[in-house]
C-alpha cells in the first residue's frame, strides 16, 4: 500500500466547501482505494455501480439516496449518468428538509469528456474536480524514479512481484480498455482500429499532431483522425500540449505536442519490457521527455501548461506561467546537459525568468544565471516556491 496524502487532504478540503465533489482519472489508478481509505474513516454510504447489488438500490436514486447523510460515494458514477439531476435536487433543497448532517456526495469516474460535461451542465456551482493519476514520485520516493519511468504510474503495474508481471498487466488493460471500457462509454469504434491509433500516438509520442498524416495511415478522414484523438484524451490516456505562440516576427508552431501519459503504457505499446530494452529504442529520448513532463506538471500542478516552437527549428519542452513567472523547461537524457541553441533563443525571444532542465543523473548544478540542471531526484526541493 503507497499512502496518497496530499490527494486525501484535497478531496477532503473539497468536500468541506462543496456538496458535491467529482474524483477524475483513468481506469485502475487507485480511485476507488483512496475513496474507501476516506470512507472507513467517517460515516459513509458506498455505492459501486459496477456492482449489480449496487445499481439495483440506485434504481429509483431519489429515494434511496434522499434520506442519507454523512459522505456518500458513488463509483463508477458514469454509468448512470441519470443521477446527476437527482444530485442537483438532493443538494439544493431547503435546509430543514435535509438530514440532521448534510450529505456530502463524492463521485468517482473514468472518463472525463462524458462525465465534466454532465456534471457541469447538471450541478454548475455545486460541484468541485479534483484529478487523480497514478503514482508520482513524492508518493514512491525519488530514488525509485527508473521503475516509475519503466513500469508507469498504475499501481499494479508499479507494484508488481516483477518487470514481467508489470508488462503483462499494461498489456491486459489496453486490451480490457479498448474491449471493455470504451464500448461501456456507448462508443462503438472497433478495438482493433483504437488500439492501431494508439499505438501510432505511442510512435509519434513527443512530437507534433498531423491530421493529414494520422489519417492517410488509418485510411480514414481527418475529422476520424480527431476524433480518435479526442476520445483517447477524454479517458486521461493520451495529453494533448498545446502549443503557445505570441506577437513574435516569427512563424511559430501552432499544433499540439502527443504524449502518451503514462510511461508504461507508452512501452506495452512499444513492445519495451526492459530498461536495457528502453536504452536501446529509438523513442528512448521521447520517453524521457514524456515521463519527466508528467512529473513536472504533476509537482507543480499549473492551470496551463504549453510548448513552444518556432518554424526555424527553436523549441522549449514546456512553459508555464507562474506567481507572475514565466518559465521554460527542457527534459533532456544525457549525463550532463548543455545550454542550447534553442534556450538562448527562448529565453530572449519568451523574455523567461528562468530555464530548469530535467534530467535523470545524481548532480543538480547551475549552467548560467538564467539555466540550472536539475536531477529528477531533486524536483520537490526546487518547487517548493512554486
């Protein structure tokens, strides 16, 4: 068991200030064991709506949900997507109609571009979103920064007996997500043409979105091609990095960055079951860059994140906005990382505060007033003042 404090204390402040409180994230990344973490630490009623049991005491929801109190957590809670206008009447009736301690209503759910919407549409100013991904690396302690990046973030596939179980168990849920989660969303593409698209994502992951590429090869429009895309980041599998661009005398990238979120699912489907076997792959450099990406935004956690281009070749990884700050940030694979040409260019043409490379060796060391390297183990010290 990987204890999760900082995602606990967020859902609990939440709840505090909100009735309503929506736990986002992809399948199997530990929602439905924090949330009975939280339950058995307060009164609670727990419906799982995966459990025939349970969807047969939400089938009038009204009355079985209106005479409850405490926390009350609904999982899987997209399936019955009918609930959301009960919880809207529920959480806005007279204060002398409700139970002697006010519910609390905490829903768990998988896909994000079918749920936000409805609970958006139905429970607009009563409802709070918190995010949940798999393991980072405060949770499972820097020094074990390569079986992250291998294995990926999933808890069982991170806390597997060995590298072959964790292989074994990515290769089972892309098979279980795109045989069984997807169709469940009322998504009828078929599996084999998903799982073809994903794994041209994994092939291009780190670089540039082309429609007109993605759908020669798919043998399918470019709207097909989006909407593919679009459906595989709706269910946190897939991030789209949008790109920034600025009043520069420069022409400047203007499509999103691919990634692949989660490090060991990008090597299920580069067929890497192996450090030794990731050093060799072409896409190592792009795994790199991917894993510390996820890292960084997950410390940080900024409301907008970007990349930058220009047509010329110049390029930072990341750039966010912060406190006032802007701030660049390259992933690099190597033992000792150099300014580059890019950087130079980046930080005069995006006037940046500051440049920190990210890179998987020992040793954090300043480059120029303006650049420092930073190893992955020491993200947490150097964001504290973020």
């Amino acid at each position: 068991m990987v204890n999760r404090p900082v995602l606990e204390k967020n859902i609990l402040v939440a709840l505090k200030h909100n009735p309503v409180v929506a736990l986002l994230g992809p399948r199997q990344c530990g929602k439905t064991t924090l949330a009975r973490i939280i339950a058995g630490k307060t009164k609670c009623e727990y419906f799982d709506l995966e459990d025939p049991a349970d969807l047969n005491r939400l089938s009038a929801p009204k009355f079985a949900l209106e005479r409850l109190s405490g926390l009350i957590i609904i999982d899987e809670v997209q399936r019955k997507p009918e609930l959301f206008e009960i919880l809207r009447v529920l959480v806005d009736r007279p204060t002398a109609d409700r139970p002697a301690a006010d519910a609390r209503f905490l829903l768990l759910g998988s896909a994000s571009f079918h749920l936000v919407r409805k609970v958006s549409e139905s429970l607009a100013g009563r409802v709070a979103f918190v995010e949940m991904g798999g393991f980072n690396l405060k949770e499972i302690e820097y020094d074990n920064f390569l079986r992250l990046w291998l294995r990926g973030a999933f808890p069982r596939s991170f806390l597997a007996e060995n590298s072959d179980l964790s292989f074994q168990w990515r290769s089972n849920f892309i098979k279980t997500f795109l045989e069984r989660d997807i169709p469940q969303l009322g998504i009828t593409i078929p599996a084999q043409t998903l799982r073809r698209f994903w794994a041209m994502v994994a092939h291009f992951h780190g670089q540039l979105w082309n429609a007109a590429e993605f759908a020669r090869s798919l043998g399918s429009s470019e709207g097909t091609a989006r909407r593919y895309l679009d459906l595989l980041s709706g269910t946190y599998v897939i991030r789209q990095l949008q790109p920034w661009y600025g009043n520069l005398r420069k022409r400047q990238v203007k499509s999103p960055k691919l990634y692949i979120r989660d490090s060991g699912l990008l090597h299920a489907l580069l067929s890497i079951e192996s450090l030794p076997g990731l050093q060799r792959h072409p896409k190592y450099g792009a795994s790199w860059e991917g894993f510390a990406l996820e890292q960084v935004l997950e410390a940080i956690k900024p409301q907008e994140a970007y990349f930058w281009a220009t047509h010329a070749g110049a390029e930072l990884d990341l750039l966010i906005f912060r406190k006032g700050k802007c701030i660049g940030f390259e992933f690099k694979c190597s033992d000792a990382p150099a300014i580059t040409k890019s950087m130079r260019v980046a930080l005069e043409d995006l006037n940046l505060d500051k440049i920190w490379i990210i890179y998987p060796g020992t040793k954090s060391y300043i480059l120029h007033q303006q650049v420092e390297v930073i190893s992955i183990r020491d993200l947490e010290i150097f964001f504290e003042d973020l």
